[in-house]
C-alpha cells in the first residue's frame, strides 16, 4: 500500500498562480500571505461570512450519532446554530436552530431525540421536515399559508459517515464528486462504522486565517510538533500539502516508514477499521482523508480511528477549533482502545498549535506588519488556499 | 368594579396601519416584528438613543426615596447618569450627575442627603436648583458668568408619586395628561402614600426591542409564565393590549375573575391601599396603571401592592430590566406583609422572560433571520408600539 | 538653588492660541478642553494611533536594564511589541516584536539575554542588528535577499539613562536637543547611575486625553492628593505648567520652601543621587526633569530618587498608567532606603488619580457633554498640551 499515491490525488501541476500581497504574481520567486487588514478588519470579516463560509460544505458531526429517526445535535457555525436531525432512516436534515415566527431557538439541549420541533416561546410545532405543523390561534390559511414558513434549511451530506453542513441558500456543490477520490479508501475503511469517543473545543484569539495557515504548513513541525513528528513523514507532507491546490482534497497524513498508524510510537491504537480487522499483517502507511479550504476542515483516517479538525469562525479575531476521534463502532474502551492513547498526538499537537497562531497573530495586528516570503516547498499549500479565498471573495 | 372598562380607556379602534418588514401595510392580513437590521445594528442604536430614548418619560423611582430637603437618589439609564433631588417640599429636579467644568460625576452614593452639589474634582459646587455657585479661583462674572453654566437639567414628573425622568431637551410632553385616564384610580389608592420594599435588577442579553415586544404579547403567558397565569385572566389580557394604540397607556392587568390581586393565590398580600384599608368586603378585579412605549416603563398597581417594571437600554444587543414592588407606607413587614409573599409571582415571572428574551434574540441574530407572522389577536399591541417606533425614529 | 529657576526654561510667553472646542480662541477669557467627540470616537483614537503617537517619543526604560550585551526587555504601546536590546556597549536598538516571516512574537519573556532573535515558529533568526540571518530553506539570494526582510526598526535614545522609543517610521526628533535644558542637572545627579526598585501599572477606564488633562493640572491636588501637598508647592506648581508650552518640556517638581524632595515628610529617602552623596548639607528645592505632551512621558528628577510615569494608550476607553521608581544603583535596601517609603507619595496620588479620571470620563461621555472653562492659572498646561495636540493631528 502507497501513502503517498493516497496522498497525491491527480489535481494537476500547480496551477494556479500565487499570491503576492493580494495581487497575483505570476513572476515572483516567492509567496506571501495576505495584507494585514484581511486579519484584522471586521468588514472583510462580515463579508467573509457571506462569500465564504456560507459557500462551503463545513463538518459537523457523523452518523453514528443520529441512530434513530427524531435524533438531533446542534452545532454552531459563524453566528448560526444548525440542528442537524434524522427524519428517516435514509434521510438526514438540518434546519437553523430558528423558530419562523420571532425567533426562539428551537431545541436547547446540544442532543437529544424529538417527535417535532416545538418553539417552547409560542409552541408553534415543525416536523422533522422542516414543515410548520401548527401555530396556536392560526390555522393553515386563516391568516397565513404554512407552506410559506418551514424551517430554514441548511444542507445536510453524508460523506462516508461523516456529515458536512452548507450554509448557503444557493446551490451547493456536490460532495461525493469532489472527494471522490477517497470513496475507495473508505468504504474499504467502512467509517460509517465509526463511533466518536471523544472531542476537544478551543477558543483562540486568531484570525481563524492565521489558524488556517498554521494548520496548512509543516514548516513549523519538526521545531515545534515533536510527538507529530515521531510518526508523520514531514518531507512526505511538504509534498503532499503541495498538491492541495484545489478546495476539496483529499489524501492521508503520510506515515514515516514502516508505521501503522498516528500515535505515540506508530503502532495501532484501537482494532483495524473495516476489512483490516481480520488481516493478520497489517499494511504500513496505510490511510485516508478529505479535506476543506479556506473554511478548514480536515478529515484523517488511519487503519485504526479517524480524527477530523474543523474550524469554526466567531469573530475577525476569534475563532474555535474542534478535533473529534473516532474508532470502530464495535471497539471497547479498555480492551479495544486506550482513548488516552488514541487522543495522545492530537491533543498535544493541538496545544502546540494554539500558542503559535495566537502569538503569530500578534505580530500580524502590528500596523506595520506585512507578510513575509513563504517557503515554496515547506508554505506551499497556502498561497493556493488563499488564492481560492480571494477568488470567493470576489464571487458574486 | 369592572377591571375591564378601567383597562379600556378609549383609544379609538385599531387607528393605525400595521408593520410589516418596516413598511406600512394596510392590505396585509398580519403584522410583524421589524427586521433584522433594527436589532442587530449599533448604528440604529445610537439614533435611537436620540430619537426614542431621549424623547419619553421614563420611570426612575418614587415620592417616598426623597422625603427631605436635600434627598437625591441616583439612576442610570441609556448611558445617562441623573440626579433625583428634593429641592423643595413641592419641587423634585432632575440632573445629569455631571459637573460643567471637567464631567466628573456630582454625586458617587447611589442614595443620599446633600445642602448643595460640590463635585470631588475641583470643588465646583451647585445649589439644589442647578445654580452654579462657585468655581473655586473665578468668581462669578471674573472670567465666565456662573449664569452660563448650570447644571444639565433633566425633566422630572410626579404622576401620583411615581417620578419620570424626560432625558431630552425639548419640551416633554405632559405626562399628567397622558395618564388622566388613570388619576381617578390612583387618587383612590392613594399611590403618593407607598414605600418600596424590594427591586430586583437583570441585564440581559438582547436588544431591547426584543424585551418589549416580548412585555407587550401574552401569547406566550399559558405555555411560559404558569405562576403569573394563577390570577391573570389571558383572554382580558389579550383584549387589553389590544388597546395599548398610545405611546402613553393606562389601565390594569386584568385578573380572573373572584380574585382581589396578582398573587400566587389573588388573596391580597399586604394591606389594602389608601381608603381600601377600612373597606371590609374588598372588591374584586380592582385595579390601575400606567405605561410608556417604546421605550418601556409599566406600572400596575393593585388594590394591595404595586408594581413598576423599567427598561433600561444599555447597548444594541444589551439591556436592563428593572422590577420595583411598593405596599403602603405604614404597612409593618412581617405584620401586614410577607416580602417574599409579595415579589413571588413576578420574580418568577422575570426569570422566565429573561430566558425567553434571550433564546429568541438568539435567532433575531441569524443572518437569514426576518420577522414572522403575528398573533392579530394574543400580540395585537406589538404593531402599534412599533410604528409609534418607527414615528419617533422617522421623526425631526 | 533655585527650583523656580530650574522649572522654567526660556520657552516664550504663552505664544499659543488656546483652544475652544476645536476651534482657536484668540479672544476669549477662558479655554475649554476638546468636544466630547474626540474622546469617545473610535475613529479618532485610530487616528491619534497614526497622528501622535507614531510622532514622539515615549519612555521606555533605564540603561541600568540592559547592563550586558544581549540584554532586553519588552515595553508595550498602543497595540505594539517593542524589543530594546543591547547591541554593543555602547549601542541600544529597538525592534518590533515581530517576525518577518509570518508575524510571530520573537521574544515571551518580558526580559532577558539572547545572542540573537530566533522565532520559536519557524527559526527564522536575527542578529543583535536587526539584520535577518537565517531563513531555514531559503539561503540568502536564493528565494529572496535576507536584507530585505530585516527587522522592524524601533527609534531608541537614551537620555541621560532614561531610554525613549520612537514608533514612527519618519524622522525622530532629536530627543537630546528637546530636553537640553535637563542635561546639565541630570548630569550632576547622574541619572545613568540609577537602579529600578519598584514599578506599578493601572489599567483605567476612560479615554487616554482624560489622563492627560488630569496630569496637566494641579487645580484638583489640594482638594484630592492630600500626600503630595504635603511636599509639592502648589503655587509655584501653577507657575509652573504654566510653562509646558512646548510638545517637549523640562523642570522638576517644585518643592515647598525648605524642603529637599517629594515625600511623606519632605526628607530624603533614599541616598543623593551623583556628586551630591558626600555632601554634607544637601540643598532644598533641588531637582530636574522631563516631559513629554501630548502623549504623556513625565520624568521627576529629586536629589535623592527618580520617578517616571508613562501613558500607555489601549483604546479609545482604556488607557495604561505606568509609573516607576529609581534609587542610585549603590544603594542598599534596608539600609540607604526603604522602598515603601520612595513609593509612598505617588503610589498614593496614582490611586486618586485613577478614580478622579475614571469618573470625569463617565461625564465626558454623557451625550450631552460639552467642556467647560478651563482655569487659567491652575489648568493652564492643558491649553497648550491640546492645540500640539490638534497641530499634530492636522500634520501630514
């Protein structure tokens, strides 16, 4: 098994021309990231949430945790809460957490199961097709039509067990095409058959760029993430971040070699996802992945759990960062897995990363800060991430 | 004695359009709230604080704080800090808590006694009618007229021993005349002769619009507020905001019928007020009050206690709510009175608000928030108050 | 020795208009300080960023600091990370704190030693000059010119020990030239030979031009700093801002007749300063010192101990009051001085000062504040400090 023909996904030479103080260079030797205002101002901030993060898929949660038809989670996203809800066995929907009438969140508990929803303000009732049911003192056409006040729909897809949110009210792209080339991996991986065993939220004072661009370069690695590095091929990753040129990817973390897995000393830490639980001799080097930018999201799947970062936008200088673990569904805690173990790498890589983006933002606040060269092999994934930004900002 | 025709002062018949998405529809067959950008936008904030915050009156406290020559009391409101005092035995001024030379607030205790006004900065002081009377180093006329600069004056009224405060500097309208309808009633419970035996003081986070509008509907009484609903009669209630068509109001809470008071059982729970004190057999379903929209104050007095609620804005998405209980002055605690007898139904009844307020400005918030229908009959009393809103917004 | 003599130096009569609401007054008896506006405007404030304080120089620290070479310390302003570090013996330079690479802070610790600046993100390093020397994977010339990309330069001089930083990119003044009339007394009490002993910071609620104007004027200091009365002359204190014409001004405090330095009791505190430790009777009223308007940097030079006060702005409602304490390096705790005695006085007044300026700003924000008359004795440093001010922020 090749990781890195896992890794390297047919996306084309580098093709797009960097990004040079927010002028694209097709002449300079060298990138940079973007002019200090697209940090620290809030009107680009206010657009950003129109041009960007309501024009992508964005992660937010897995099957496994809607089994049954009336099961919901929330999960906030830029200023909007979505609850994500099973309304049939082949049909998963998410609405804004928002009732029709004035407003009123409609569920309040992060989880839980519900017949319909039911503002809890003025009980008007929705089902779990977003329909309104019933509004007190106004039947159906006697004031109003309730055809014309379901519950704002956000999309809702499942990728391979894992389930992404679309913001947007125009057309979304479609999300099996584009990480199409992962299918393979994961059905052979079979990560519907996941179970979360556990999730890490922080806050940062960043701009959620700053983090986006620390998340999408190795160069501070080998100085900064040592317990990653046990276990992760660094030059592998330079060139496997190099071919991130597209918004949707795909591909693995590549392993050092002769490795199984992330962890502390490269060797599984749950029972083999899929098939590979009967395999005697497993492959190293082994894994998958998909992949979201600028609006981060990132999924890794090992031959033995999954870990899937996203990032989620609160202000021009403030921004969350979620990591979930998953293992088999069938794994037992203490027998099959150590979560401890499983979560070792991650949590520690997660902490590393906090103190950087936050200090790496100071200096950008600066008012006479401006982006420096970038590496061309180490910083390659940012300026094609940042060119799609600019390229969505200026959408329509 | 008949709650309902005291709540029903004549108005007039539904004399104004209602609001839809801030347009004046005549044709529509339901109302809504305004949209989003009103709650949400610090730019309307500011103008409202010179449109509509500077243009009412507002309840700031009671006759029976400033007993003495000389008594003040201090409140806050908009961003605004006044002085209530007694300059005289007939005459309560109000002033900005602010001195002339440099802004250093006059007054630090939130209550007290004082001969004149000396501000701790520099020890300019003012008589109790806002007369400079010296700035220590430039006697009056040496190098300004001490005639130039009193102290910044805010209308005080005394409706029936309730004092409002007028923050503009245009002429105040009269609020004698604006609560006629209301004077019969409180001469008779004999509303001067109160004392305040407890206030209770919430910010929430939400505009402040969205705390009226939530105040002016009891559509959401039955399903919300089951300690308030014991002894409020709904169906009255829903037909009296219906009357609420003026800025300035007056009328009771309308209560079910047999019961004396709002209690948590409608037996009295303190003793009865101003001549009622002598009556054996008490009435039912007696009552008075008054109130102010937009910018709410409401005042409910019974034929035992009274109650005044005030807002108090803060910020676009920030605001005060401010809850005041009287019982007569000679009524003995403990004797006459339980305290907590007393506050019980709208202590709880505000904590409910509040969590109400909140979840529904939650989803103001949302981007793809707009207004839904509203209830014509159960929130009837909202449309008015928002195109009295949208008047004084619009308004010279 | 005359310290009347000392506090005045040849500037002019007051050869500037005094302000009146932003607008120059030649004719008028009194001044004002500025409208409302420029103290609660957002706007402002970032312009002032731009307009004042990228234009003087502010203090920063003492040479006894940075005793060896590769010695620093970290001062923030206005939202900027100053290094100061100690090149050669006889040279200090000053760099933002900023990487040139992707922004990150070069140095966390507040002080310390280094032989060169290596960010912790990416080990980019620097040299004691500022000079870039080493980009990991980027050799000099071949992706871009390592002198290109040095660091960002800081403005430092070092007068008589005091240290100063200079934010903007222009030409400095000549700091040494500014305060030439210090030099000789400063010289005598040689001020490179103190020691640090005590340091106190407040964050204060109000905007940084109320600090300002409370400093300017000692209108207030009888009536609220009863301790520093005690030593202070008032009357000659008048005389004396009468003077601070100039942007950059010199002159000690002016001590009550007989007296030999600011303290408890007027005696020294701690051993003289310079030449004057072998003297046997140690002159009265003796002194020096510096200023800086309208950013505030005010250094009080006694026979026997130093203070320093610096403004630190944050934000157009928030503002930083440093205050420092220095003894002659050879003096021993315990033995030479007590140290709660040196802080007594000004650890005092700060604490009235911090009230006095949080509660003006309350009543400089009252929507409808305007600015008072000004004293022309006791207030008439605040004149002059705010038409630099206005020249300032017309300048190009």
């Amino acid at each position: 098994m090749d990781a890195k023909a896992t890794a390297r996904p047919e996306t084309g030479a580098r093709r797009r021309p960097h990004v040079v103080d927010g002028v694209q260079r097709l002449d300079m030797r060298y990138s940079t990231a973007l002019p200090r205002e697209y940090y620290v101002s809030k009107d680009i901030y206010e657009k950003e949430v129109d041009k960007i993060f309501s024009r992508q898929w964005t992660f937010v949660g897995h099957v496994s945790e809607l089994p049954k038809i009336g099961d919901y989670f929330i999960q906030e996203f830029a200023g909007e809460s979505v609850v994500v809800v099973r309304e049939a066995a082949d049909k998963i929907n998410g609405y804004l957490n928002v009732c029709r009438h004035r407003g009123h969140s409609l569920c309040a508990a992060p989880r839980g199961n519900i017949r319909k929803f039911v503002c809890p303000y003025h009980y008007w009732s929705y089902g779990l097709d977003g329909a309104l049911k019933n509004a007190p003192g106004a039947p159906d056409g006697a004031v109003f039509n309730y055809q014309d006040w379901p519950l704002h729909r956000v999309g809702i897809e499942d990728f391979q067990g894992f389930l992404f949110a679309y913001f947007g009210t125009d057309e979304a792209p479609r999300l099996g095409e584009k990480f199409a080339a992962a299918r393979g991996e994961l059905e052979r991986l079979n990560t519907p058959a996941l179970k979360e065993i556990h999730r890490e939220s922080y806050e940062l004072n960043c701009n959620w760029k700053t983090l986006l661009e620390n998340y999408l370069e190795c160069y501070h690695c080998q100085g900064s993430h040592q317990t990653l590095c046990k276990t992760m091929d660094l030059e592998a990753m330079y060139a496997g971040t190099d071919e991130w040129q597209d918004p949707y990817f795909t591909g693995p973390v590549p392993l050092r070699p002769g490795l199984k897995t992330v962890s502390l000393n490269g060797e599984i830490v749950s029972r083999p996802l899929g098939a590979f639980a009967s395999v005697v001799d497993l492959p190293t080097g082994y894994g998958s992945g998909f992949g979201v930018v600028p609006t981060l999201t990132r999924g890794i799947v090992h031959i033995d759990h999954a870990v899937v970062h996203a990032l989620r936008p609160i202000d021009v200088g403030r921004v969350r960062w979620e990591t979930r673990w998953y293992v088999r569904d069938d794994a037992v805690e203490g027998v099959d897995y150590d979560r401890e173990n499983v979560i070792a790498v991650w949590t520690a890589t997660n902490k590393e990363d906090i103190a950087l983006c936050e200090n790496a933002y100071r200096g950008v606040r600066s008012r006479r800060f401006r982006p420096g060269p970038l590496d061309n092999k180490r910083e390659s994934a940012i300026p094609p991430a940042l060119t799609t930004y600019l390229e969505m900002m200026a959408a329509e």
